[in-house]
C-alpha cells in the first residue's frame, strides 16, 4: 500500500475540519487511491441516532426511516447513525438507506462503531481483530457517503499509560491504513477508561498524527470526575466533530459552542441529548449561538 500518512499539523495550518465524502466503499467496489477530501467550512446540525433509541427499541421506527425522521420531524440537515441500530447491511438496505437521504436532502455523517473489539489492547492479536471488525464499517461508511466512523478507546482498567498509548497508536494506524483509500476518518468518543483523560487523549492524538484520525468530544454533563469544558478545550484542535449535549444552563451550553468557534472549529454538532423535546431545545440553542 501506498504511503499515505499526512501529518496533522501541516493539515492544521491550512484547513479545519474533515469533511464528508466518497463514492464506493473497498469491500464494495474496488477503490486503490485515496482523493483530497473536501473540509467543513461551515457549522451545522445534525441528529444522532441514539438519542431516539427508545423509540427504535419500542419500534416505532427503524434506521431506514431516519432521513425521514430528521427531515419532517425536526427539519435537520445530517444524521449519525449507531451501527448496533442498523437492520441487516445488505447492499439493497444499503441503496435504500441512500436513496431515502437523499429524497429528504439529508447528509449522512459518520457511524458511532460499538462492541466490534476493544482498540487498546495488550494482544497483537486482538488488536488486528478489531481492526478488521471495523472495517465493514469503513466500507458502509464510505458508500453511504459518511465523512468518519466514531470509534471506542477505553483500555484495560489500571492499564499503564505509556504501554496503552503504544498498544491503541498500533491499533489506530492500522485501521487508517484501510481507512485513508476510502476517505473516511477515524474518530475517537470519550466513553470511559483511558478515553476520558484528556490528556492522554492528545498524546495519543500526537503519537498517531494523522490528517484523518481525530477526536469526537462528548459534551456529557460535568461532574466530579469528568470536566466537560476542560475536556472540549483539549480535544477542539482535533476534532472531527462534536456530539452535542444541552448542558445544565444555557450559559455553560453558550460557553462550549463559544469554544468551539473560537478554536476554529467549523463542522457538524451531532445532537445526542436525549429525546424529541432535547432535541428540539439542542437545536434552538445551536442556531441562536452558531
């Protein structure tokens, strides 16, 4: 394979953020170089699957049906999808899922990637294995149009941190090595374990230093072991997008969005706030401080 390692601060220097696009998948069709992808340039909003999944788990709805529901139900422009909600990924779903996005005008923007192995792991072997469980997701990722995958890096408990950095590092480079040929970025949530430390997160960020591997903040509440804001501040120079959240006041969730503009940050917030009534009051909030 080619080489295709580009640094992120030459990328820093000239753009911001990773934006969406590809047209087929590896698995799919046969894709050998990767192309410029185009950068976010502007803010905008979109929906995470999750935040309605008690109405999925009810059945109400299913993932097919989300453009639409973005759409006509609260008039946003993307959708995140999880890829536990997702039916049977057979190519006709797949052609479904895209031509219903496109018959609402909605951009598809990444796939939150859960339970397919942990990326910072002692074993070689299990570390390959994740990596290739992702890599389905790259490939419906990158026919569906979707600009990343969101990823978790959690680590064994009380792992030493100078030894996981090198375990999720190798872990990482080897999903972009399949990533980069079809545009799509690698992106890292804070879900708990080593992935909440924020500064591990950017020695991580440093170690790895690729144009297409980046974070995804989760703006969850603060509390007593994690701070948010400190967290965002850390992770907005490599962020490839932002899973929003209402924060407990108004003026806290002004502050974060302040942040992110000021860092430079031009790209999707990703509403996860729980609920159509969150959803709705996430949006209001995003369109008076964006």
């Amino acid at each position: 394979m080619k080489n295709t390692t580009v640094n992120r601060r030459s990328f820093l220097q000239k753009s911001t953020i990773i934006g969406a696009t590809s047209i087929f998948a590896p698995g799919l069709m046969s894709t050998l170089e990767a192309s410029p992808t185009p950068r976010m340039i502007t803010d905008d909003i979109s929906i995470a699957q999750w935040s309605l999944v008690d109405e999925i788990r009810k059945g109400k709805w299913k993932t097919l049906d989300f453009p639409k529901i973005a759409r006509e139900d609260f008039d946003i422009n993307g959708i995140e999808f999880v890829n536990t909600l997702f039916e049977v990924p057979t190519l006709h779903y797949l052609k479904t899922l895209k031509k219903n996005a496109e018959d609402h005008g909605v951009s598809m923007v990444l796939i939150m990637v859960d339970d397919e192995g942990e990326t910072c792991t002692p074993s070689k072997e299990e570390r390959k294995q994740t990596v290739i469980n992702h890599q389905k997701w790259i490939d419906i990722a990158n026919y569906l149009g979707c600009n990343a995958i969101r990823t978790n890096c959690r680590g064994p408990k009380d792992a030493p941190k100078v030894e996981a950095l090198k375990w999720a590092a190798d872990t990482y480079n080897m999903m972009l090595e399949y990533a980069v040929p079809a545009n799509v970025s690698i992106l890292i949530e804070n879900h708990g374990g080593l992935s909440n430390d924020a500064d591990w997160m950017v020695a991580l960020m440093k170690e790895v230093n690729h144009l297409y591997f980046g974070s995804y903040p989760d703006w969850r509440e603060p509390g007593p072991d994690f701070d948010n804001v400190d967290f965002l501040r850390k992770m907005l120079p490599y962020a490839g997008g932002n899973s929003y959240r209402n924060q407990p006041t108004e003026e806290l969730t002004a502050k974060m969005i302040k942040m992110c503009k000021d860092a430079g940050y031009r790209g999707w917030y990703g509403i996860e706030s729980s609920g159509r009534d969150a959803i709705m009051q996430g949006k209001a909030l995003l369109n008076k401080y964006l």
